[in-house]
C-alpha cells in the first residue's frame, strides 16, 4: 500500500492510496457470474473440452446434434396468454389490502353474513383488480410488439452454398451470415471475413456499452480470403459456453488443419451495428437468450414504492385495530345474549319462535355459540370501510396527475432533441422525494461524450491558448483531394504560436519536434477516418470515428495544426503534413490496455527508418522516459501536466523512439510469433510491446477538456449538500473516470482516494481489509483535528475501484467488507464495470441498507443497473438532475378510522346487533364521492416547497429521507385523533336528541354530514398553497354530500328507502320494545341503553 500527495497550487493535496497485490494478471471486465470468474483468460489457459462448446462452421445441423442450442428468438415480455392472469393476480395480492378485501367479499357471500349485497361487495375489489391488469396488459402487449418486430427482422444467411433471407429467430448456432454496411448484427458472430482485404471491420457498440465511436474487429487472415458462395468453408469453432462477459472471449477455430487463437476482437456482438466497412461474413456462435447483450438485460422486474411497502405493515396495523373492534362487538353480544336468553322468543332483537299466523315455527336462531361468531364475520363486514380500497384507487390517480405535471415541465424538456419527460413507471413517483444513493453512468450521462483539444506542452514549452486565441484562432485546415476540398469535421481552438511553428517543416530542431509531436497525434491510436458529403458538392468533411473519443480529439488537433489523417489500413496510413501527402507503413501496434496504461504504434518510413510513438497516462510514461539525458525536459513536462489537471483537464504523454535494424528485427520476429500464438497470446503481446516501449525520447503531453452536460457540477454539489450519496459505475478505463470526476465535482482535492486493483480473490480480500483500517484511521485522524480546531474540516474518502476486482468481490463473501468499505466513503467510482456488474453494484446497496436508489443512465448496458434500482431514470442525450426535485408526494391519511368509529359508537347502543344508523350507499359512496376527491386534487398540486427554493436550499431534500411527512409515529398519531374526533361527531348528536322522536335515519345523516365535514376541514388544515381547484374540491364535497343524501333519502327505487320509511313512521308511532302482535318484521329503530 503507498500513499502519494501531489501539492497543487491551491494550497491543496491530492491524495492516493493505491492496492495494487501480486497475483495473476487480472481480467479487468467482467461480470459478477460470468464464466470467466476465476480471472483467466484464453492468453492464460487452455480451453478445456467439458467447458467449451463446438461450432462446425457452415454445418448447423452437425453443431446442433448432440445438444440443441437456443435459438435466436428473444423475449423480454412478462407474461403469457396462459401465465397473464395467474401472474398479474399474483403480483397485484402483493398489496396486502386486496387479500382483505377478498376476504370480505368471500364473506358477504354467506347468508349468515350478508350485510350487503352479495354483488355490490365484489365489484369494488374486480374494478380494480380489471383496470390494473388492463393496464399490466397493455404495457407487456407492446413489449411483445417490440420482440415480435425483432424477431421478424431479416438476415442475408448463407443455406446450400447461396446467400438467402431469414428471420432472426430462425437463425440458428453454426450458420454463416452476411453483414452489410449500417446492419445490425442478429447474434453473435465470429468473423470470417470483410470487404477490407486486410479483414478489418468496424462496429458500434452503442447499444452495448453506451458509446457511439467505431471499434475495430478483425477476421482471421486464414479465412479472410474464403469465397462461401464459391468454396465451402469447413471448420471447428470451441469456444466457451456463453456467458456475460461482453468485453472477453475465448475460443480457437481449426481451419485448413490450422489451429487458430481467437479473442475478444474477432467476435461481434448482437446489436452492434457495421458501420464503414461494405460487408462482414460471420459464424454464429451465440444465438437468442444465450447472446452476451441478453444475459446482461437482468429482465423487467415489479417495482412497488416504499410507501406502498410502508402501507402494508401499517394496513396489518389496522388489520388488528379492526380484529380488536369486532372482538369487543362479538364479546358484548355474547354477554347480552346470555342477559338476556329468556327474552329472546319475544324480542324483536333475538326472538326465536314467530306468532304472526298462529303456529310456531323455529326461528333462524343458530345458538350462542354460532350467533357470537357470526356476530364476529359480520362486523368484519361493516367495519370494512377501515381500510379502503379507494385508498389504492387515490393514489393511482394522484400518480397519474402527478406524471402529468412532470411531463409538462417545460424546465424539464430538451429542445435540441425536441424531447420532454416521460414517466414510464406510474406506481414509484412518490420514492423521488426519498432518495439517498443515486447511481449514474458517465458517458453521455454526466459527459457529452465531446472532447476538445485544449493545449499541449511539446519539449518542456507549455503552448497554452491564451483567452483571445480562443475567441480569435479557430483553425479550419483543409487539403484537395480529386479536385474535391477535405476538412475535418471539428474545429479547434489552436495556439498561435504553435501554429506558427508547426507550419515550419523540418528547418530546425524546434520544428523538428513540433513535426514529430503532432504525427504522433495522428497516428498512434485507432482512429478511421470516414468522408461525409455536404451540401457543397465540392466540400467533404472527414469524420474521426475512433474507440476512445480521446484519440479524436488528438486527431483533431493535429488536422488543425495541419498533420491531416486521411486513410488507414491494417498495414498503412496516409498523412497529409502541410499539403504534402505521406504514406507510412504501420509495423505493428501495441494497443491500450489497463496493465500498460499507454499504446504504440511501429511505423516504417520511405527512408526505411523505423520509429514507434507511444502515448499514454503521465506516470506509465515518465517510468519508461529516457533519464539519462532529458531529466530537465521531464522535469518541466511534469509541471505542465499538474498545471493542466488541476484546471481539470485530461493529460495524455507523448513519446518516440527511433528503433535500428537489430531493434527492429528482434521485435518483428517476436511480434510476429507472439501475434500467431495459439494460448498465451496477451501476455506474449505485453511481453513484446516493453522492447520497445522503453528508452523513450518524451515529445510533450496533450491536454484535452471532456465536455459535461449542461449542468452537471450544479447537480452533483446540489445532491451532496442534499446528503445523497453520488455513485458513479461506468465501462471506461480508471484514468478516464478519475478525470470526469475532478471536472464534475464529484471528486475534489482535498479527498483521499482508495484505489483497488485486484486480480484474485485473495487479493481483493487484503485489499478490503487495508482499506477499512486506513479508512478508520482517517476518520479517527479527522475527528481529533476536529475537537483541536473549530476550522477543521472531516477527511471525505473517495473509494475508486475497477471491474476486475468486482468479478471476485460480488455474489461472494466478501461483498460485506465492500459495502461497510463504501458506506464510510464520501464518493464512490466504478470504472470497467459490465452491465449486470452495475446491477450488482445497486442490488449490494438495495439489499443491505433500507435507503432508496435511483440509478441513471443513456445507454443498453444501463439497462440492468436501471431497473435493479428503487427509481430508474433514462436519460436521452441531456443530463435531468431536475427529475429528483419534481416529484412532491401527499396523500390523504386514513381518516375513515373517523367512519368506522361512528359506527362502532352506535352497535354500542343497538344490543350490539351490528345495525347501522348510516345508510349502506353513504357507506359506500363515503370513499368515493364525499371524501376521495379532495385527497386526490390535494396530493397532485399541494406541495410545501417549491421548486426555486429547493435548489437554492437543498438541504430541505432531506426531509423526504427522513420520512418527516408520513413515518409511522405520524400514522399512530393520526389514529388516536380519530378516535376522540369520532367521540365528538357521536355524542354531541345523540345526546343532543336523546328525547326526541328523531328517526334512526335522520340522525345517521346527520353522522354522515358531522363526518365529511370535519374530515374535509382538517385536510384543509393542512393545504399549504390553495388553489381555486383545491377550494372546489373541498367545499364541493361538502356540498356534494348534502345533495347526494338527500337523493338517497327520496328516491323509492334505491335499496333501503322502505326501510327508511317504516321506521320513520315506526318512530312516530312510539314502538313498544315488547309488542302483542307484529304485522311488520323488521330490526328495532329505538335506542336502547348500553351494556
């Protein structure tokens, strides 16, 4: 373990602990269950048979013989025509208010029990239970319609020696298929051969990892001249068994009696797309559900909101809140039966014989026993309204509206892609107000994904565009070519003085290393230069497409300067310096991988002289730069490089070497057998490229400025002073990370980075376990220059860690020490990571701490981590930090404890035969008409802060984290101010007209109205901005009410109206509590005193 301190002119240190063990050489991407988990790779192991799988090329029904592989039709639908209803109803009784709602319905469909209509109890529950499964049936509906389409996409594929069209999902493991220009590629394929003679194809990934730039893929030379049409190609592909490692391979192919290594770069993925290259052939190796892009997509998983969550637990509360109610109503009943067991033949309450014709008949009296438990089912059925299912119907309307206004946000839509928000998942909106991790991926999230070239230092002079350079020397360098005009697309800001002297040729040494400066920058990378037509037939432009935007930068940057790169092939590149033209051979090329941290590229000039460039990070550089006579030149170079990564700049360090004949010989010899080799291939490379990446002349560094979405630095310190805890998981190599997060802010100077870099498990567990002492003594260290210093500010930690450390620490015993690593850390960064890599990073969080995550990100390999997190944003080109602030969620509380209360009041009073002064359509309607309404309207526009002071003060945010608005204290408390609110709504009244010859009815509307009328004053009480919708709703439901009862109360055809007109004339008439005669059967209407 080494800690390094930079001291920067600000008076600040950067700090960096770096674990970095000995072990085997690491595999850096990967995911956390792949097979390649134990870390090697073909360049380090021979593919056993019991793990490879064999593809004949060319003869599928060979390959498929003994074990038939899947097929290429994919599905990333939920459900079946058969599974749909089983499923979705399964999904749906997650919600633990549907089992009680069907257990009422169950219920009332007893005759014993039947308190209301047997119909009327199952609709509420089908209604919703319909409208949620139409809408999961719509959403799965296009999802099938999206496979569908891909599946009937079509494929040129070659069947008995000619090229045909197929169905993707027809395709199958071992078929030969032709590729042409701007295609996607159906499955993944090995190639065979291209349109480029030298068997180099270039590729999109942007469906895989997100970046837009081409990436080059090679067919072997042995069948890159193969004619399928003319000649049968015959072969054996083994390779591995299909697995989520999008960035590796292994496999070999015996071709011609050749045995041949194949590797990540001769394999193209499903969804890349071919691009500059006329046409690819390919063997199909992995099809449908077992290509690399579909392990990596985890599937649509059922996110339900923590306050759905929450509610559950609180409707089990309520659950035995109603258990206790009808347990106490069933115990009165059964001490008032036996009080009074031998008046029950005559009263009308119990009686058990019927005199009206004259015999006696037995009555439907089903004994003591019976009647208390039935007593029991059935005040479950009038108390029901305490957990009501318009509750769920509320909030999904809220939701809705909710989206509305989100979608609407005219602060929230994009004009440069004519875009606005969309809300795709309704049921999570309210988690926005809560969230305390966010995880985003960098490119295109955070960044543009645009570099620009922004000064360099060439032999120890720092050439750095002053402020009016930039606003003045905006260089468009252009050459002709065929009587046609070539420029490059991009224009950079140049240095006068540097273009000035670039221009000067080789007329001294100052030039000289001008010259070799600026061919370095055009040749040493992978860029393909690619002509685009304008609208001036006689412009073209030429588009740098490249792996690293980086090297297009740089490419760029020398176009300007006037070192044009106009072509390359595998074997050569064509430069035009200054308007000459000048063709170089390219040797051999040592590509960037994280071990090295820098590439080469050997070139082979007219004169026959031979040099090779090499680029890469400043310290991989610097340990491999001649000392022995450029100790000043390094020196100087070393200050511009801090200079210009504390403006935030990314540095790369240039360098060559000029090799003699022996040199050169010896590396080609060994290049071209380490090139061919069977196993071993990557370490051979390796081995090669540190003959001649040593000794190096240092030429200069570059600095390049990685462009952020608008916004982005806002955003970052916005969510930290908010205590949300930034993530960021990201394909791009650690140097590349690290930069981004000093120029978004996420990472500052006075943060101690903890760098892990592992390549077994063991490794990884010293790692975490070094880690965490120094992470507690940081925090020790801080913590005492706290108490000694009022100034003194805590250390922050930013955890930094790549993929290849990841494959042995997640879905293993170690994940423990990672979280309680990253818990104590301010920042964390991820770098290399694969797609489900993401997910897991997010399911270690999600699964360990009862915070909610939201994950961001733009791309196919964001996929994963999105739906894995509580809240998933997808972002479409512009960076959408306004998405965490836009959500406010209120709702109503349960104030139908207040109804349920009243009712439980009056059994009291009514021999406890669970008789209802409150008629059953107010019942009912209570939670649709009379109160639902204002809660919804309230919860979508109601909002205590708006959006202006939120940002300003995003310490405020924190309020949704710590539940302040809806935790279970609140709920507790709002139960107990049900009760004496439905004590004052009761007794008032029936005391009020204790003597009067009121009817059961009237004072049950009264009931009624006490009820609305308070529920909707206190909700008012808690409006904090009014608007005219909200007074409409309140004061409209009061009203409402008023008329709605007085509907029911006069029309004859509605259930209970003769009910309430004989016992209004009941009532009239001084019903006597034990009667000679009874002419009308009916429940007793007077008001009996209590037990």
């Amino acid at each position: 373990m080494s800690i390094h301190s930079v001291s920067s002119g600000r008076n600040n240190s950067i700090k960096e602990v770096s674990f970095n063990h000995s072990g085997p050489k690491p595999v850096r991407y990967g995911s956390s269950k792949g097979a390649d988990s134990d870390g090697l790779s073909l360049s380090q192991k021979e593919l056993r048979d019991e793990d490879a799988r064999l593809v004949y090329i060319n003869d599928p029904e060979k390959t498929n013989e003994t074990i038939e592989f899947s097929g290429n039709s994919i599905r990333t639908s939920k459900y079946s025509i058969i599974t749909f209803i089983p499923r979705n109803l399964f999904e749906q009784f997650h919600r633990v208010a549907y089992i009680y709602f069907l257990i009422i319905a169950i219920l009332n469909q007893l005759p014993q029990l039947a308190v209301f209509g047997r119909g009327v109890s199952i609709i509420p529950l089908a209604f919703v239970l319909f409208v949620t499964g139409v809408k999961d049936a719509f959403e799965d509906w296009r999802r099938h319609k999206s496979d569908k389409i891909e599946n009937n996409r079509l494929a040129s594929v070659l069947v008995n020696d000619k090229f045909i069209e197929k169905k993707w999902k027809d395709i199958r493991v071992g078929e030969i298929i032709k590729i042409k220009a701007n295609e996607t590629i159906p499955c993944d394929i090995v190639l065979l051969s291209t349109s480029d003679p030298t068997g180099v194809a270039y590729v999109q990934t942007i469906n895989l990892d997100g970046e837009s730039n081409l990436k080059t893929r090679y067919a072997k030379q042995e069948t890159g001249s193969k004619v399928p049409e003319k000649e049968r190609i015959n072969g054996l592909i083994k390779c591995e068994k299909p697995n989520r490692n999008i960035y590796g391979f292994q496999a070999n192919m015996e071709i011609d009696g050749k045995k041949l290594s194949l590797g990540s770069s001769n394999i193209v993925l499903r969804g890349c797309e071919l691009k500059n290259t006329s046409w690819a052939l390919g063997v199909a190796v992995y099809c449908g559900r077992e290509t690399k892009a579909m392990l990596n997509s985890s599937g649509a998983p059922s996110k339900r909101s923590r306050l759905e969550t929450r509610m559950n637990s609180e409707i089990i509360i309520l659950s035995f809140f109603l258990v206790a109610l009808c347990t106490v109503t069933s115990v009165c009943a059964a001490v008032w039966l036996k009080r009074h067991k031998d008046e029950l033949n005559l009263l009308p309450y119990y009686r058990k014989l019927d005199f009206s014709d004259g015999e006696v008949e037995s009555y439907k009296y089903y004994g003591w026993g019976l009647e208390i438990f039935f007593t029991f089912l059935m005040s479950v059925i009038v108390f029901q309204v305490m957990i009501p299912i318009s509750l769920y119907i509320s909030m999904e309307l809220v939701r809705v509206g909710q989206a509305y206004f989100m979608i609407e946000d005219n602060k929230m839509y994009d004009e440069e892609t004519n875009s606005r928000f969309q809300c795709r998942a309704l049921n999570i909106n309210e988690d926005l107000g809560q969230i305390k991790y966010v995880f985003s991926d960098k490119t295109g999230t955070l960044t543009e994904n645009k570099m620009e070239f922004q000064c360099a230092s060439i032999w120890g002079v720092d050439y750095s565009a002053t402020k009016a350079s930039i606003e003045d020397e905006q260089v468009e360098y252009s050459v002709q070519v065929d009587g046609k005009v070539l420029r490059p697309k991009m224009k950079v800001k140049v240095n006068p003085e540097l273009l000035h002297l670039s221009r000067r040729g080789l007329e001294n040494k100052e030039a000289k290393r001008i010259h070799d400066f600026f061919l370095a920058l055009a040749t040493c990378n992978t860029i393909v230069p690619i002509v685009v037509d304008t609208p001036d037939p006689d412009v073209k432009l030429i588009d740098y497409q490249g792996e690293s935007p980086d090297e297009q930068a740089l490419a760029y940057a020398a176009a300007a300067y006037g070192f044009m790169l106009i072509e390359r092939t595998s074997g050569h590149v064509v430069i035009d310096i200054q308007g000459e033209r000048k063709k170089l051979n390219v040797l051999g090329l040592h590509e960037f991988d994280s071990d090295r941290k820098r590439m080469s590229v050997i070139l082979g000039y007219p004169d026959n002289s031979v040099k090779a460039f090499v680029k890469g990070a400043d310290t991989s550089m610097l340990s491999v730069a001649d000392k022995s006579l450029y100790m000043n030149l390094i020196r100087a170079t070393e200050a511009h490089l801090h200079s210009y990564s504390s403006l935030g700049l990314r540095t790369l360090v240039i360098g060559m070497r000029e090799l003699n004949v022996s040199e050169y010989e010896q590396w080609h010899t060994a290049y071209e057998a380490a090139s061919t080799a069977l196993f071993g291939r990557a370490a051979l490379l390796r081995k090669i490229s540190s003959n001649v990446e040593n000794n190096i002349c240092i030429l200069g560094a570059s600095a390049i400025e990685d462009k952020l979405q608008k916004g982005v630095p806002e955003a970052i310190e916005s969510l930290r002073t908010a205590g949300i805890k930034v993530w960021v998981l990201t394909g791009d190599k650690q140097e590349t990370a690290i930069s981004i997060g000093y120029s978004s802010k996420l990472l500052t100077n006075k943060m101690t980075q903890v760098i892990i870099n592992s390549n077994n498990k063991a490794s990884c567990r010293k790692c975490l376990d070094d880690a965490l002492v120094m992470s507690k003594k940081l925090k020790s260290t801080s913590g005492n220059n706290t108490r000694g210093s009022s100034d003194a500010v805590t250390t922050q930690i930013a955890l930094i860690i790549d993929g290849g450390s990841l494959v042995h620490i997640l879905d293993s015993e170690l994940e423990e020490q990672l979280f309680h690593l990253a818990s104590k850390c301010s920042v964390v960064l991820c770098c290399r990571v694969a797609p489900l890599q993401k997910a897991g990073i997010v399911s270690l969080v999600k699964n360990r701490t009862s915070d909610m995550t939201l994950a961001i990100g733009d791309g196919a390999n964001d996929v994963s981590m999105i739906q894995m997190a509580d809240v998933g944003v997808g972002i479409s080109g512009q960076e959408g930090r306004q998405a965490v602030m836009s959500s406010d969620f209120a709702m109503g509380q349960f104030r139908n404890a207040v109804l349920v209360l009243v009712l439980f009041w009056y059994v009291l009073y009514t021999a406890f035969t669970l008789t209802s002064a409150i008629n059953e359509w107010s019942t009912t309607l209570y939670s649709i008409i009379y109160s639902s309404l204002p809660t919804i309207i309230v919860g979508i526009l109601d909002k205590d802060l708006g959006r202006r002071t939120l940002l300003k003060y995003p310490q405020l945010y924190g309020a949704g984290q710590r539940h302040e608005a809806y935790n279970k204290k609140l709920f507790l408390l709002t139960m107990a101010d049900t009760l004496w609110q439905s004590m004052a709504i009761f007794w008032p009244p029936l005391f009020a007209y204790w003597s009067s010859n009121i009817d059961v009815a009237s004072i049950g509307d009264l009931w009624t109205f006490a009820v609305v009328i308070l529920v909707n004053l206190h909700l008012a009480m808690d409006v904090v901005r009014w608007y005219w919708v909200t007074h409409a709703v309140i004061w409209g439901s009061i009203l409402a009410t008023f008329i709605t009862v007085m509907i029911i109360d006069a029309i004859p055809t509605l259930p209970g109206y003769c009910d309430i007109q004989i016992s209004r004339e009941a009532e009239k008439m001084e019903y006597q509590r034990v009667v000679e005669s009874e002419q009308i059967e009916m429940l007793p209407i007077s008001v009996s005193q209590p037990i």
